[in-house]
C-alpha cells in the first residue's frame, strides 16, 4: 500500500524547464498564434500530474478496478478536471455509460451430431464446453469445416475464400498456420490477434455463421481435451465468482462456442489422425483447405445467464475553429481502470493494485493534454477529444463500446492518440508503438518531439496492447505512447513513488503538442493494415 508523498527536487524541475523552453525556442514555435504553444505547454506542470497521480493511484480508489466504486470515483474527478480546463461535454455530459455482463454458465446445454441418418449425443466437460463469448441459444445447421477460421488480408490468407458459411456452423482449428515456424508470415512463431478464438468469432459472424466448434489444432499440440472457459459450475477448484465479463452489446450477436474434444472430431473427422493430416496440407502450402461436411448436421444449445453491471467512459472535447474542419477530430486517450484489490490477504499486507504506471501515468497524462487545451491562446482548426476509457483491463472493453457507440463519427475520426503506462523505465526515452500501420502521424510526432527531446524508439511489438487497437480494427490511424514494461506491472508495488513525473510531464507535453500539430493539419493520414501482437 502506498500512505506517503514523494516530490521531485526543486534543482531538477527547474533544469527540466529551462530545457524545454530552450527547445521551444529552437524549434521556432512562434511561426504563428496557431503555432505559439509555449504558454500551454507551461500549463502542463509537474506539480499538477503529482496531484492527480497521488490521488488516482491513492489506496482509497482500491485499485480502480472495472467496475467498482473506486473506478466511480476517479470518473467524476477525470470529469471534473476536464471541466476545468475548459473541455466541453457531449450533450451535457461527460459520461458515456457502458453495460456490462457477468456472466454465468447455465443449464441446459448439450450437442448432438446426425451423420448418415444417425445421431450421437456428446456431455458437456467430457465431450464439449462453452467458451465464454457463447451466446444463449439453440443452434441446428449444417457443419462446414473453415481451417483456422481465419479472413486476414494483409497476409494474403483466407479460409473463407469461395465458402459459404451463411446460416451453418463452423469447424475451426485454434492457432493459426505454421504456429512453430519462425518463418511464418503470421510473425513468426509469435501469435498474432487471428490465433484469438474471439477474433476467429467475430470473423466467423462476419461470414453469416450462427456457431462455432473449436478445436486445438493436433499438429503442434498433445492435448485435444475440451477446456473451453474454466466455468466454476463445471469444477470444484474454481472460486465461484471468478466468471467472465463481456459487453453488454455483445449479447445480441453472440452465436453458440464450444470447444470439442477428441470424440467429435473422430465423428467428424473419421480420426484425429484425418485431421492432422488436414492440417499438415493448410501448413505445408499456405492455403485453406476448407470444405463442407458432407451429409452432417448437428444441434448444439449452450445456455447463459448474466447479471448487468454499469460502468462510464469519460469524456470532453474542444471544438475546433474551422467552420469545416472542425467536425473533423483528433482524439486522445487513456484507459484510467486497474485490477482491484486482493481479496484474501493477511493483516498488514500490501493488497492493493495501486496501478500508478499502469495507466494513472496515461490518465494524468491526458488531463495534461486537457490542460494545455485550456491554455491555447488560439483554437485549433480540427476539434480535440480527450477520453478517458474503462475496462481495458477486462479486454479493452471501454475502447471498443465507444468504436461501436462512438460520439463523433468514426469517419470523422482522422487519428487516435493512445497513452498507456509513460512514467517509467528511464526519462529521457519513450516508445512510439503502431507507426508502421501509421507512418503520417509517427512522422509527425517525431517531428514535433524536436520541443521535447525524447529519444524516440520503434517497439518491436507492431501494436501491442491497449486501447489503439479498438481502432485500428475500424481503421482508424493510431499512434501508441508508451514507456515500456517493468517488474511492478500488475503488481501491489505499482505505486506513485517508483513514478519519474519529469518524464510524466515531458509524455504528456509530446502527446499534447501531437494532437495540436494534427488538430491544425488538413490532411487525412493513412492506416496501413499490420500484424498485430498478442501483447
């Protein structure tokens, strides 16, 4: 637990300011009103990201966990600060309330296989088990096997090609191609986000299935026992409340998930050795090898059931001075939840997840950013957005409602600026993550890191994960900031006083100079489709 304060000496502060307003002079920043940001950038101070810091990162917000009161609270004080400095809300508020399921497995659930006029009947946990983003639902269709169930263009790979899976279920194997080949297109031996079962989900919804069975691929793997999601119901060693989260919105579209095990792909398959060998042809060339099962149908219900639980992106903008460019945006964001508490601990103990770096240091960032909007002598031409986004711990939840809900149209939506963990790991340097997929805005802010004098590094990571990524899907151009991992990620020592605030202040200076350069640009940027991570 962290009870004390910690500052930054006097001596070291002014040195770091003389700095930055020799920079500003070099840089030539008085080329204009628009392009006078010396008197804003003063407004990002030190002092100030201390305060936020000690109090988002502070025991009493038990580790901001999604959703929790302490999560609550951080809200209205992220709101608050954005009302400040001068941001406005959208329709008269700065929240955008977002559903969330807890949710439970549920009886009955069962699946039935006829092939060649006769039907088998598989148990639940022996045969088959539900993943998590199963829908509640009865499904009876034909079956068509889809490789990988994977559609990913910029690897020139398609499993869906010439397939017609509307109204059926597919047959898909986990992973993706060649998963031990570091030669790979699919990064190597790394996994990319298509070796995801949610994504081979959403790909699969994309084509018109109504349901998926799952099966780990036998090529590289020993194991083809049905794991599905761990659900409490289905074992004695789970703790009862340990059930997955999803959104809300997703209920509707959800379709039957199951993992099947060796029994229904001996059905299927006629053996799993038939399978591998499927298999082996996908790998060896690189190309589907998809088909429909012929003569095969089967009726597989799983069955849910949800409690709702509510939680609130944050949100303000300020509008831009162009009659037409400003309904065009730049948006600056920051997931400001954690991962709670300890819920067993020992008297004394440290139990809280202060989450400091992770992300208080990306939060206090963008209320910098909001700060220095404030200061602006002159509006810039494009509006800025400043959001502070929930649940990214839970799977980028809050990133993802607003590219589904979004309160300025994506379309309009010209670049999205990601700031997650900045306050460690060295002052004077900082990542710049997704400038492969957009190389306009990673020229940009390198160009305006001249007023700040970061030495700027490529991650090998080509996204990584946190919040960016809800947009690069809808292919919205992304740039992550990002100061690197550390032992105390998602560790009770994740505390205000192991935070570098120079360095704090200087990310949220860069990120704020950014969104201003791009705010009084009138060029779209590209969005170049990459790999990304599984981070």
């Amino acid at each position: 637990m962290f009870n004390h304060h910690y500052r930054v000496s006097s001596a070291m502060e002014k040195n770091f300011f003389k700095l930055c307003l020799i920079s500003l002079f070099l840089s030539g920043c008085g080329g204009g009103p628009e392009r006078d940001l010396t008197g804003a950038l003063q407004s990002i101070t030190t002092e100030e990201l201390r305060q936020h810091m000690f109090f988002l990162a502070s025991d009493s917000l038990k580790g901001r966990n999604t959703p929790s009161p302490g999560l609550d609270t951080a809200a209205a004080y992220i709101a608050r600060a954005f009302q400040r400095h001068g941001l406005r809300p959208f329709n008269g508020s700065y929240f955008q309330e977002i559903h969330l399921h807890i949710v439970s497995l549920s009886e009955p659930n069962g699946l039935k296989i006829v092939k060649g006029g006769t039907e088998t009947s598989f148990e639940i946990k022996t045969d088959f088990a539900p993943f998590e983003m199963t829908a509640s639902r009865t499904v009876s269709a034909p079956l068509v096997f889809a490789g990988y169930g994977i559609t990913a263009r910029e690897y020139d790979y398609d499993d869906y090609a010439n397939l017609d899976v509307r109204g059926k279920i597919v047959v898909v194997l986990r992973h993706e191609p060649r998963e031990e080949d570091s030669t790979s297109v699919f990064m190597g031996k790394a996994l990319t986000e298509y070796a995801s079962v949610s994504r081979k989900v959403r790909i699969a919804r994309e084509h018109g299935a109504v349901g998926m069975f799952v099966i780990t691929d036998p090529l590289n793997h020993t194991s083809l026992a049905p794991r599905g999601f761990p659900w409490p119901s289905l074992s004695k060693t789970i703790p009862p409340d340990a059930l997955p989260m999803t959104l809300g919105a997703e209920e509707t579209e959800k379709i039957p998930v199951i993992h099947v095990g060796p029994s229904v792909v001996n059905a299927l398959f006629g053996s799993v050795e038939g399978l591998r060998s499927i298999q082996a042809a996908i790998d060896s060339t690189m190309t589907p090898h998809s088909f429909s099962l012929t003569a095969v149908e089967a009726r597989v219900q799983t069955s849910t059931s949800v409690k709702v639980m509510a939680t609130r992106n944050v949100a303000g903008y300020l509008e831009g001075s162009d009659p037409l460019l400003k309904n065009q945006v730049v948006l600056v964001g920051a997931h400001y939840d954690h991962v709670g508490f300890k819920k067993q601990h020992g008297e004394g103990e440290d139990y809280i997840f202060n989450g400091a770096d992770d992300n208080a240091s990306g939060t206090c960032a963008i209320i910098g950013v909001a700060a220095g909007l404030g200061a602006l002598p002159v509006k810039p031409k494009r509006s800025i957005v400043v959001m502070a986004f929930a649940g990214e711990e839970k799977g980028i939840f809050g990133s993802e409602f607003y590219t589904r809900h979004p309160l300025v149209p994506l379309d309009s939506t010209v670049a999205m600026l990601n700031i997650d963990m900045v306050g460690r790991n060295g002052t004077d340097s900082l990542f710049l993550i997704g400038g492969d997929s957009s190389p306009d805005l990673d020229s940009l802010a390198r160009q305006e890191n001249a007023r700040i004098g970061f030495v700027l590094e490529a991650h090998m990571l080509a996204s990584g994960g946190s919040d960016h990524m809800s947009f690069q899907r809808v292919n919205v151009p992304s740039l992550f900031f990002h100061s690197g991992l550390h032992a105390d990620l998602h560790q009770v020592s994740d505390n205000p006083d192991r935070i570098d605030f120079v360095k704090l202040t200087r990310a949220a200076r860069l990120a704020f100079c950014t969104a201003v350069r791009l705010a009084n640009d009138t060029h779209r940027y590209r969005y170049i489709a990459k790999p990304v991570s599984l981070f």
